[in-house]
C-alpha cells in the first residue's frame, strides 16, 4: 500500500471525527446568545467548512490528482 492512500485515509477519518463533532457543538451551542456564543458560531461553522474541504482533498476531488 503507497504511503499515499495512507495518508489520505488518516486525512479523511480525521476530517469526518472533527467535522461531525464541530456539527454536533454547533447543534448544541445554536440557542446561546452573545457575543462570544456568536463568535464559537462562527469558528465552529468554518471549521466543519474546512473538515468538507479536508474530505474532497483526501477523497482526491480537490487538489492534484496522483
């Protein structure tokens, strides 16, 4: 096995791990107010765009294809 797909599978288990729990805390956190609870929103909400994003790399749709 290549130490690519190696790589590419950790980067997707890791990608879904983090971006179902960011959903999860986002789900949790939606009814709060305030200024910090806006800005956990926010950071929360990028950061499972980042983990899509991290899910297309590794899933070789984004990126250079090998």
């Amino acid at each position: 096995m290549s130490e690519v797909f190696i790589e590419r599978g950790i980067a997707l288990v890791g990608a879904i791990l983090v971006g179902v729990t960011a959903i999860v805390q986002l789900k949790n956190d939606w009814a709060a107010r305030g200024i910090d609870a806006g800005l956990t929103k926010v950071l929360l909400g990028l950061m499972a765009l980042g983990c899509v994003l991290a899910l297309l790399a590794a899933a070789n749709v984004l990126g250079v294809r090998t």
